[in-house]
C-alpha cells in the first residue's frame, strides 16, 4: 500500500542545522516554511544577536531599499556590518531577488544600502514593473536535467560577475542565480514553489 507520509528530507540535511533568515520585512516566513519542511531548524533574524550560532542565512525577497532603512533603527542596529563580517569569513548566505541586491557589490545606478559581498553587478527591476508574478522554466545544469520553476517577482538581474563567481542560470537578458564560494544569489522566488531543489543546493553548502 502506497504510504501517505510527507516524502522525508535526505538525512545529510537534518540535524544540528540551524539556518537564520533575515526577518526584517519580505518573504522570510516562505523560507522559514520551506526549510522546516525539510527538517531543518530555523531562526527568525531581527536584530545582530540573533545572528549568534547560524550554520547559514537567508536574505529573502522584498524591498531593498525599505531593508536598508530598517537596518538603521534601533533594533537592527549594526546588523549589516555584522552579516558582511560573517560573510567574509565563510558564513552560507542566500540572497534571493531582494537579497540577491543586498549581496551585491554594485548596484546599477544605486547608492543605496548594501552588504556588498558578493562579485556581482545587479540591475533592479531589470523586467520593467512588473505588477504580477512571471513564471518561467529555467535550466540550471546544478539542479539536474529537469528545469526550475522561476518565480520572478519585480526582479532584478545579475548584469555582470567578477572572478571566482560561478554562473549558474541565465535568461537571455541576464544571469539569474549565481555563486561565489560561499555566497549564493538568485534573483528568482524558489520560496514560493513546490520544487525545492535550490533550498536542498543551499543546504549542501553547509557542509
Ligand atoms: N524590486 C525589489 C527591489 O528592488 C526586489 C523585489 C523582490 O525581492 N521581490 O528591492
């Protein structure tokens, strides 16, 4: 008899893993779903001590610029410069869309606040304003033959990448998900899909 039990997450992942996700203000309680499904312990980040003890974080989508403000209040206070500290010395971080901007070393055209750890030119809101979702098939040769479910929500794009970061997807415009060591940015929603394939390749940079 067919068993109706939730398909179980691949033991490597579960365990001893705690993952923080920014909750400053976007999607962060998707992740947090997403990640629980898979067995693994999350936290919920607000303010600098919370980062205390993280095996990974994600920065998850929303307003960019609403978050750069936000990390100046009393609360949130230093948390940026305590994410890059923790980024330059090997900490997991994800970046999605939005979080894929706070990464960013450069932003086209932009001023605005930023973690700037990660080698890469982002151009935001690169599909035009975009009022509902686009979904499009996306291949990624690091997830397997079977395309990814893009999720695109206001997104940005990646526009250009320095050394040592890896192109992992591409659109014909742009690059979509990439990586450099321990950073890893997609300018997609892979929070808001069934498929959770780029949770489980965040997961394995843990290891
Ligand atoms: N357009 C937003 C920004 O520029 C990002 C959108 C998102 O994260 N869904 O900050």
């Amino acid at each position: 008899m067919a068993s109706k039990t939730a398909p179980q997450p691949p033991p490597s992942l579960v365990g001893g893993v705690l993952v923080g996700v920014l909750g400053l203000q976007g999607d962060f309680r998707e992740h947090i779903q997403k990640l629980e499904s898979l067995g693994v312990t999350t936290r919920d980040v607000r303010r600098t001590s919370d980062l205390d003890g993280l095996d990974a974080l994600i920065l998850p989508g929303g307003e960019s610029t609403a978050v750069a403000i936000l990390e100046s209040s009393k609360a949130a206070h230093g948390i940026f410069d305590e994410i890059q500290k923790l980024g330059r010395a090997g900490l997991p971080i994800w970046g999605t869309c939005m979080g894929s901007i706070l990464l960013a070393k450069d932003i086209e055209g932009s001023k605005q606040g930023r973690l700037s750890l990660m080698n890469i030119t982002v151009r935001r809101n690169a599909f035009g304003p975009q009022r509902f979702s686009a979904e499009q098939p996306l291949d990624i040769p690091a997830l397997g033959a079977k395309p990814f479910p893009g999720v695109f929500i206001r997104a940005p794009l990646i526009t250009h990448v320095g050394k040592d970061v890896e192109v992992l997807g591409k659109v014909e415009n742009g690059i979509v998900m990439a990586r450099e060591k321990n950073l890893l940015a997609t300018v997609f929603h892979p929070e808001v899909v069934d498929d959770t394939r780029v949770h489980e390749y965040f997961l394995k940079m843990i290891e």
